[in-house]
C-alpha cells in the first residue's frame, strides 16, 4: 500500500577533582518539576538572552550553533540577524511558549521567516493551535537554501540575512507574552548532487505493533529534556495541561511511525474533544505534523499520517510534511493533554501509551561536505535511545567524557572515585538516620549502636 504525495586542565589533583565534579554533576540532573497539574517548559541551559529589536537596523545577531531565549508580546514582530554564506543552508527555529493556563484562540500561533538584505523572503513557517485550543508549546521554523551552482541573487548571496518573528494572531483574550526558545543552525553541502525531486509514493501500511511490551519512560518537558526512545511501545502517565517530550534518532532511508494512545478511565465517561494532541518535528526545529483525539473514558488512539523515509530530497517537495522530513537526526514527538480533562475527570494523571515504529534500512545518505552537525545518527545517539538519556543527559555524559579524556584519567578510575564517595556517602547517611531512630525510641537491650 503506498500513499501519493499530496502534502581541555593543570595538575594531577585538579584533574582528578575535575574529573569527579563532571560525573557527579551528571548523576546529580535534576528531574523533571510538576506544579499544578502543568509542567514548566525546560529551557535548554546554555541558551543566551536575547532580545529582538522592531526593526532590522538594530536587530541582535544569532550566531550558528547557538540557542537563545527571548519573549514576545501579543502583538510582537521582533527581528534577528543571522550572517550566512553562500554554501551552507540554513535553519532558524523557534519555540513558542506561552504561560500555564493562559488564554488562546484557535487561530493563535507563530510565524516564523527568513529574508535577505534586500526584503525578499527565502523561507517561512507558521503554526496555530488550531482546532484543539489550548496552550502548549508550537514551533516553527524558517530556511535559507543554497541552490547548487548558483551565481548569486536573491537568497543565495553571503550576507546579513534577517529572522522575523511574529504572533500570527492580535486576539484581546491572549494578552499574556509567550517565552521564546530559538536555535539556528546549519547544514553543509553535500558532496555529490543528487536527485532533486522529491518520491511521488511511500509505505503507509500501518507496521506491526512494536514488540517487547510496554516499557516505562517518562517523557521530559522540553526539546532540550526529552526521554530518547526507539523503536518499542513507552508507557507514561501524563496529567491535564501537561506536555511530554520524547526524541527518536531517524536515519538516512528509515521511516517513523508513531500512534499513542489514551487508556480508560475507571470513573467516567464524559466527551471531550480534541483530548490529545501528538505532534512531530524534525532535527532542525521545524514543524512536520501533529494530529488530535478525543476522549469519552474509554481508551482511544491516533496516530500521526505516515511520512516518507527520510531522504535529502524530500526538501524539494511543496508539501511541508514532507520537505520537512529532509535529513537524519533526532525527530521529536510531543503530546499534550488537554486542561479540559481535569473538570471531567479530576486532575489525576491519564496512562499514555506511545508506540514507535522505525521502518528501513539506514543507507549512507548524500554524503556531506564536512561535519553533519545534527544532522546525523551516531552510535551514541542510538545508545543515548536505547538507555532513555535525554539530551541533557547525553550533554552532560559527552562533557564529562572530554574532561576525563583532557586530564588523561581512565574512565573506570573516575567511575571508582565518584562511586566510593557516594557510597560513603550514603553510609554515613544510613548511619545518621540509624542513630536517629535509636534515639527516638529510647534505649534498648541490645546496647549502644555500632560505630562506624
């Protein structure tokens, strides 16, 4: 069945100090924080202030590789500058955030666009809530591309190139500034042109459901937290107003299937429409697809319309599902859940069942000219998805690793060292609690307590 296309340390002791303080702090993330029924959404911490400027005159400068974070009012147009060359394409995408509980409309959302000095537009995104209404984080995501062989002109020149980002709806009933998460990024050139239409047709055979049973996974609460997983069926809970992120490492010619599911409730039956909302987005930050359920207490399911196999020239087709599915990498799945729940059947967390299918062979993909960036799956990617690291975990792991290999420390020495004090730790803890006890209950029989 197929579907037609329609859509670096000085000193022995300070090393090893250094060293240790890596993995501890590794072991020390933090998880995930609740409060009322929502959850934050988790900023990447390494993202930079930032403030957009009205105009392209004094618009600050995002530099590749980066992340910042911003705000925008309900009636915002901030500018951005990005410096580009006539080689690489390039990527900036942002995260819409608006508060816990705020106010929305359907047509409420964020655009996002790219222009070169001279006004013309090379790329632009925009993406509501649409039907479901209710706040949860949106992204979208803008492009300049090189086209091969060029000889200059509008998008392809090197030069400061302007990012603008708007709140596509004035409503009088969403007042409330929304946070801003943006990245820029960008892809090499590839070192052998290759095709540049995109596939007329692909599977869309719903895949066999994932075998090994349900495994636990608690989703994180941001792109920057999200639980890695692959190919296998994840159960969490998640409660009303909540959004849960996940991330599956997609390689060159594999497809992803995704369904999740709502399981039933023993105390009612009430109708609601628009329940969940499961959306996916590409390893640049762009959107590619969401769909939505509604619930009556009995167990429910959807599952997002099947995407091509990831391929270099999906980019070439004008439906934006499926440009979007344009290189390897980590592609995200969100769900969120709708707030209206709580009033129906209390502000207790629902089972959610997500069931992830990666259909194909990887190949080699284009080949490109330098260092794939995210655009990629490594080997550590595929253990970070088989462990359930999220990437600030995978981050942090990678980081120490680079401090144990600068200081010349095996990795199993720092692993002792840091073992041994949390075990010594945890004794002097078990003793204190221990003594503790004792006390409290007054002296017994058996004498004074052990010294340890």
């Amino acid at each position: 069945m197929t579907t037609q296309r329609n859509r670096t340390v000085r000193g022995t002791g300070r090393a090893t100090a250094a060293a240790v303080a890596a993995l501890c702090a590794v072991a020390a993330l933090p998880g995930p924080a609740w409060a009322a029924g929502e959850a934050p959404y988790a900023y990447d911490s390494a993202a930079q202030r930032v403030k957009g400027a009205a105009t392209t005159t004094d618009s600050p400068r995002l530099k590749a590789g980066s992340v910042y974070r911003d705000s925008i009012a309900r009636d915002g147009k901030l500018y951005y500058r990005v410096d580009l060359d006539g080689v690489h394409h390039a990527y900036v995408s942002v995260v819409a955030v608006p508060p816990p509980g705020a106010k929305t409309d359907y047509s409420d959302g964020i655009k996002v666009s790219l222009q070169d000095g001279s006004g013309s537009q090379c790329g632009a995104q925009e993406t509501q809530f649409g039907p479901a209404g209710y706040t949860r984080p949106l992204t979208a995501y803008a492009v300049r591309e090189v086209e091969p062989g060029h000889d200059g002109g509008s998008c392809q020149s090197p030069g400061a190139y302007y990012v603008l980002v708007e709140r596509t709806s004035k409503s009088a009933a969403t007042p409330e500034d929304w946070g801003l998460e943006i990245r820029h990024v960008t892809e090499p050139e590839v070192k052998t042109a290759g095709p540049t239409e995109a596939p007329e047709d692909w599977p869309s055979a719903s895949p066999q459901p994932p075998g090994g049973g349900p495994q636990k996974r608690k989703g994180g609460t941001s792109f920057h937290d999200a639980a890695s997983v692959t190919e296998g069926e994840w159960r969490d809970d998640i409660k009303p107003g909540e959004t849960l992120f996940y991330r599956v490492p997609v390689n060159w010619g594999q497809q992803l299937f995704a369904t999740a599911e709502l399981g039933s409730s023993p105390t009612g039956d009430e109708y609601v429409s628009n329940a969940l909302v499961l959306s996916l987005d590409n390893p640049a930050g762009g959107h590619v697809d969401d769909n939505t359920l509604s619930y009556n207490g009995k167990q429910a399911t959807l599952a997002l319309d099947p995407n091509p196999p990831v391929a270099y020239a999906n980019r070439f087709d004008s439906d934006n599902s499926v440009s979007a599915v344009r290189f390897a990498g980590w592609y995200y799945l969100s769900a969120t859940l709708n707030p209206d729940l709580a009033a129906e059947y209390g502000d207790k967390p629902v089972p959610l069942t997500l069931r992830v299918n990666v259909v194909g062979k990887a190949n080699n993909g284009p080949g490109y000219v330098g260092d794939p960036g995210p655009f990629a799956v490594t080997d550590d990617d595929r253990d970070a998805a088989a462990s359930g690291q999220s990437g600030a975990e995978a981050e942090a792991t990678s980081g120490t690793m680079k401090v144990v290999a600068a200081t010349g420390i095996g990795a199993g020495a720092v692993l002792l060292l840091g073992l041994g004090g949390w075990t010594l730790a945890a004794r002097r803890r078990a003793a204190q609690e221990a003594a503790a006890a004792r006390t409290a209950q007054g002296p017994t029989q058996y004498g004074p307590p052990p010294a340890w």
